[in-house]
C-alpha cells in the first residue's frame, strides 16, 4: 500500500486531515441547516396528507382500507406508505408543527452520507466522492422523506451493497438485503425498483456463469446460486406488508395511467431549470466514463441505461439517474480495486467524528433556527399554502361539500378536516377515467357541469391565477367569498344559474 492510501483511508492527499474533517461535516450537515433556515419542507404539498393518515394509523391501530377524508369515503383504498406516515405522526405528537422541518434535516444529512458512499468516498476517491454528493444533493434538494424521497434512500443503499457483493464476490450479504426491503415496502411503492435492481444483478451473474462461462475461478466464485436464494428472500420480504401483492399491481397501475400525461411529475423534462442541464450533463459523464474504461460490466451497464430511460420518461423518477450516474462514475473511476472487510471498517472510523459533528450541528440548527411556535410557522407556511382561505372557509362556515384543485388536497386533508376533499395527490384512490376528467376540467377542455364533484361542490377552493377561477367568476350562480394573492374561494348557488357559453363549450378566454 502507498503512503497516500494510509491507514486513513478516507482522508488522502491534498490537505491536512483537519481540513477534510471540515469539509465532510460541511457535506453532511449543509443542507440540513439551510432546511433550518428557509423550512422549504413546510410548502411541501404532499406531508400532510402523510401526516393525517399517519394519525389516524396511530389513533385507530390499524391500516386504512377506504378512501379517508376524502368525499370517496367509500372507495377502496390502501395506505401503501401506512409505516412512514405513522413515524411522521409519531414526530408530530413529540415535536409538534417543528417534526417536519426536522425530519427533512434529517433526511438531508442521510442523503448526503448515502451519495457519498455511493460515489466511492469509502475507496479513497475523497475529491470525488464530495463533489458527486453535492452535485447529488443539489439535484434532488425538492425530495424528502416522503415516497420518492424514501425510496431514494433505499435505493442507494442497496446499490452500494450489490456493488460492493459483485466486486467481493460476497453474496451473502445480499442476504441481509431482506430486512431492509421488509421496511422498504412498508414505506413506499418504489421498493419496486429495489427488485428491478436485484433482478438486473440475477440476469448478470447468469449471463456470466452461463453465457460468458467464466474462468475456472471466476465461475467458482460467480455466486448465482447464492444470489438466486438472495433474490428469492428479497422478493417474498416485500410481501410481509397489509396488502400483499396489491403493492406491486399499484405501482404499475400508477405508473401507467393515462392520467399521466396531465401531471407535470409525470412528464419528460422540459429544460427550463438548471437542475434538468445538469442532470443531463451528470448521465453524460457517466456515459463518458463507461466509454474511457470499456466497460462491459454486466450489471452496472443495464441498470444505468434503465435509470436513465425511466428518468427522462417521467421527471417523477429523475431520482434514479441521479443515483445511477454517480454509482457509475463512482465505481468506473475506481474500478479494479477490492477493499477487504477489515480495510473497509478502517475507512469508516475517521467518518464517526465528522458524522458526529454534523448530528450536533444539525440539531442545534434545529433548536435554534427552526421556529417552534405553530403560528409562526403557519404563517410560512401560507407562503405557498392556502392557510388564510381555510380559516376564511372554517370561520364563516361555508357550505359543502368542497371542491378543491388537486395540488391542495394533501394539506385540506390535514388543515381543514371539517370538509371531505373533492381530490388529491393519492393515486390509488381515484379512477383513471375521474383524473382524467377532472385535469381535462381544470384545464377547460371539457364543460365543468360534466364532472359530478364540481357541479355538485357548494363552495370551491382554487389557485386565484389559474384559468378556472378567471372563468367562474363571470358565470351566474358563482360569487367570490374571499380572495389573496395566492387563492380564491367561489360560493356556487348551485342548480339556479345558466352556465356561460364558453363554458359550455369548454373554452375559456383569459
């Protein structure tokens, strides 16, 4: 071993030891404290539908099985994420409003240790290592820890772990793989992946063993037989949730539905952030990698090009090329070189003191940054939320039932329980045909007297800009009841006014 991989493992040339301390607490802990500072997680759309559920989870002592808070109470549904919902709403009772902007912090600084793993920053790639976290932080600074953000987690883990297996040709610890997608599936839909992966790594390791028939040492050491019984545990482990197999026809369900093409998660990128540039230069560099090295690596290969296929199919799942390019510049650039078990565990040990640092920085961040009054935090969050409409709603009694636009529904299941939502972001809920309408509605393609929860709604919540609210405003039987900068709410003496012409014809001009 050379004097530059001493026994410090992760803290190598160009600088002094202290210096690379800083700079890893600074990687582990930054974006947990800027979180602190502007709470982006309290504008978040979606954790408080999470958060609801998560309490009823606890209140009641079982999993949900119709359409909660919703006016399709009576529709079947299932609470895929039924065991991170119940930690948010566990955090909740302890720390009151202030849990969520914690649990992001904490989320930021496990998405910054994960990336830097991933990246080779075990290896001795330290400069490498720093720089793809960052550049994977800052891709996926929207995520949290709620459904993909989850998932993103998990699957980078398990990346390093079948990495780590194919280089050892220990594929024994894939055993250890089964816990973890236990609690992967009860979290999130997207453990799904975590199978593609392990199907991928079995597909490889028969190519190898049976295709490519290996050297006489390699095929002994080739490990599919232990890997078939690997796989086999994984796969069953994702069974062991309330809903068995349901979990997998959801997820394709979701993934398919043509509901899709009207939600923006679910389309292509359209380049008109940086974060969509940079993507696309990060899966450049991982393609230009490959090519430098020859790479013909039988699992890293496919499952970057399927990473980044799916990506740039839906912009839901850009999660994924930003783990894949950077296990694959990760590993490339590092490649050939097989760390032993003791080695590996003396790389960890100079990280137990930044990571330490970085936990006490994070929760002082918390304690002193984070505002711990509800309405202070209320007040931040009607920055981006309709906080001052539902009060309005809920002061002046409002008649329901509500409509709602469906970007809001989440934070009405938490915020205004006193009015069944007409929609919101739970996929599995509502028909492909009623998304569809709805969206088809909201966009003034289609008459709104043609979709049964609008009609019918006594009161409607609506972003105050968009082309729905400008439209309702002039038809007869509708009257502004309160208006800000950011919502409006329309009172719909329904059933006595004739609707306008162009809403007839489902037009609308602006």
């Amino acid at each position: 071993m050379s004097n530059e991989e001493n026994s410090n493992g992760v803290f190598r040339p160009f600088g002094s030891r202290l210096s690379r301390v800083g700079i890893v607490v600074l990687l582990f802990s930054l974006a947990a404290m800027v979180e602190a500072v502007q709470l982006a997680s309290l504008r978040n759309y979606d954790v408080w539908e999470h958060l609801r559920t998560g309490s009823w989870i606890l209140a009641n002592q079982t999993w949900p099985t119709a359409g909660l808070f919703s006016q399709a109470a009576n529709s079947p549904w299932r609470d895929f994420n039924w065991l991170g919902d119940a930690a948010i709403a566990l955090s909740y009772r302890i720390l009151g409003l202030s849990a969520v902007p914690a649990l992001w912090m904490v989320y930021r600084s496990m998405l910054a240790a994960v990336t830097f793993c991933l990246a080779g920053g075990l290896r001795g790639r330290f400069w490498l290592a720093v720089g793809l976290s960052a550049v994977a932080q800052y891709l996926l600074l929207g995520f949290g820890p709620i459904a993909g953000g989850n998932s993103a987690i998990f699957f980078a883990v398990e990346l390093c772990v079948l990495l780590e297996a194919r280089r050892t040709r220990r594929f024994r610890a894939l055993f250890w793989l089964a816990p973890m997608l236990v609690l992967w599936a009860n979290i999130d839909l997207g453990f799904v992946y975590g199978i593609g992966l392990l199907a991928v790594l079995l597909a490889a390791l028969g190519v190898e063993k049976f295709v490519v028939k290996d050297d006489a040492e390699t095929a002994e050491k080739n490990g599919f037989e232990t890997a078939v019984r690997a796989v086999g545990a994984g796969v069953l482990a994702t069974f062991l949730t309330p809903y068995g197999y349901h979990s997998y026809s959801t997820f394709f369900a979701v993934q398919t539905s043509p509901a899709n093409r009207y939600i923006f998660e679910y389309t292509a990128m359209t380049f008109h952030q940086p974060q969509d540039y940079l993507l696309l230069l990060l899966t450049m560099a991982a393609f230009l990698a490959l090519g430098l090295r020859r790479s013909r690596d039988l699992f890293l290969i496919p499952v970057f090009v399927l990473c980044t296929a799916l990506s740039f199919y839906a912009q839901h799942d850009n999660w994924l090329a930003v783990l894949g390019a950077v296990a694959v510049i990760g590993s490339t650039v590092s490649a050939g070189s097989v760390i032993r078990r003791e080695e590996l565990q003396g790389r960890l040990r100079p990280l137990v003191l930044p990571a330490a640092v970085s936990l006490v920085l994070v929760v002082v961040s918390y304690g002193l940054v984070v505002p711990h009054d509800r309405s202070a935090l209320l007040t931040r969050m009607a920055e981006n939320l309709p906080v001052h409409a539902c009060d309005h709603i809920r002061q002046q009694q409002l008649p329901a039932p509500l409509f709602n636009t469906q970007t809001w529904g989440s934070f009405l299941i938490w915020y205004l329980p006193e009015y069944p939502v007409a929609v919101d972001a739970r996929r599995a809920l509502y028909p492909d045909n009623w998304e569809t309408d709805y969206f088809r509605v909201m966009k003034v393609l289609a008459p709104y007297q043609e979709f049964a929860p609008m009609m019918q709604a006594r009161t409607l919540l609506l972003y105050r800009q968009s082309v729905m609210a400008d439209a309702l405003r002039s038809v007869a039987g509708f009257r502004v009841a309160y208006e800000d900068n950011l919502a409006v709410v329309l009172v719909h003496d329904n059933g006595t006014g004739a609707s306008s012409p162009e809403l007839r014809n489902g037009t609308a001009s602006n």
